[in-house]
C-alpha cells in the first residue's frame, strides 16, 4: 500500500473512534506498519500482514481504548506481542509512559527496532513472565492502567494485570465480541484480586462486523500478596 492511501485509511478509521491524527503521527504507523511485515518474514509475530487489516485489526483495534486512558497515565501492556495496544496508544498519545511486558525475547528485540526507529520516548521494555513481573516490587501497584490484549481469559488476565495497577487505578482487558459468560466466570476472581467491573463496552470495529467488548476494572483494593501465583498457576488454575 502506498504511504498516501495508508494515511487517508488510517486517518478516515481513526476519525471514526473520535482520534485526530497529525502527519507526524501517520507517518509513525505507517513506518510500524513497514517494520511489521519486514520482521513477520523472520520471526513469527502476527498472521495478520495485509495492510488494510493492519489498519483496522492491529492499529484501529489497539486504539479503541484510547478514550479511557488519561493524557499522562503511566501504562502497562501485558503480553504485548508485537506491541499491541502499547505502541499504537503511545503513537496516538505521545505523553503516555508505556511498559512492554513480553516472555519472548525475539519480539522485544523487534519492539526495540520500532522504538528506535519511531524515536518514541518512555517506554520501558521489560522480559518477564506476567506472574513474575506482578511479584515484582518495582512493578506491582505502580500503574495507573493495565491492559492486554487477546492474551487470556478474563478469569486469567485478572490475575495478571490487578496486582500491576495503583489503588484507584483501572484494568482495560481487550476481548473478542462474545464475552458475557467468561465477564460472569471471573467475577469471584476480579473481586478476591481487589477490583470491581466498572464497564463494559460492546462495539463493532469501524466499518467492518467485526465484534469487540472492552471491560473496565477499578481497583478498589490492595491485592493479596500471594497474587500473581507462581508461573503456569493462573492459567492452569484460575480463581473461582
């Protein structure tokens, strides 16, 4: 796709979801976009490579959570990946200070290239396991969001991302259209982790049927010190 039509199709979606993107800010996703399908012949990081579902599935979907994260939060993203939502928030919002957590080293090598490359100023890189990094005292209780995307269930995730995020702070766990059973699984888990379902937005990605639900988690309570569990716990085991 040439750089004018990425900019109009980009900028045209993003409009749709209440984002104004400069020049400056296009030229940044589209030079992601560049990397993305440039390191995807190497290394496995997404199945998504043609550049109108970049758009929409990668970058559009990363940014449906935008409206809910204050100009200067401090910000992490759980298994990031290729660095979905994280990079695309902090394109949009470049005064975001941004964590990466990934257990795979190859893709942070990637996220630092793009890091590098779009000149994006703190955002911090973190290889970890999600259940280690939680029991980490630099880490746990500092953020003002955690997010994560198509990682786990929510039931999981809870445990995850609760432990990572300040009293008064909030989770923001990305989800595919129909989440209304596993939102009712995790809700024993949410509680005994301190947080509290404060919203949850089901939506259609613009211009597509493509289905999405964002559920919004405040943390009400300090969490249980011995959450996260050890490695493999939360996802094998999940609080019920």
């Amino acid at each position: 796709m040439e750089k004018e039509e990425f900019y109009m199709k980009m900028k045209q979606k993003a409009e749709e979801i209440d984002i104004n993107l400069t020049v400056e800010q296009l030229w940044k996703f589209y030079s992601y976009m560049e990397l993305l399908i440039e390191w995807n012949e190497k290394i496995n990081l997404t199945a998504i490579i043609e550049p109108e579902e970049i758009i929409l599935k990668h970058f559009i979907d990363s940014l449906t959570i935008y409206k809910y994260i204050e100009k200067d939060n401090k910000v992490v993203d759980v298994g990031t990946g290729a660095g979905f939502p994280g990079i695309p928030l902090k394109i949009a919002n470049p005064e975001l200070k941004i964590t990466l957590v990934d257990s795979l080293n190859k893709r942070l090598i990637f996220l630092q290239d793009v890091i590098n490359k779009l000149q994006l100023k703190n955002v911090e890189i973190i290889h970890a396991r999600a259940e280690e990094f939680g029991q980490n005292k630099k880490f746990r209780e500092k953020f003002d969001i955690a997010t994560s995307r198509a990682v786990a269930n929510l039931s999981t995730l809870s445990e995850y991302l609760i432990p990572l995020v300040k009293l008064n702070g909030k989770c923001i766990c990305m989800k595919a259209g129909d989440a209304d059973q596993e939102i009712e699984e995790a809700k024993k888990a949410i509680n005994v982790l301190g947080g509290t379902i404060k919203e949850v937005e089901n939506f259609m990605l613009p211009q597509s049927d493509i289905g999405r639900t964002v559920i919004i988690i405040n943390k009400e309570r300090n969490t249980p010190t011995k959450y996260p569990r050890k490695a493999g716990m939360p996802s094998k085991d999940p609080i019920k």
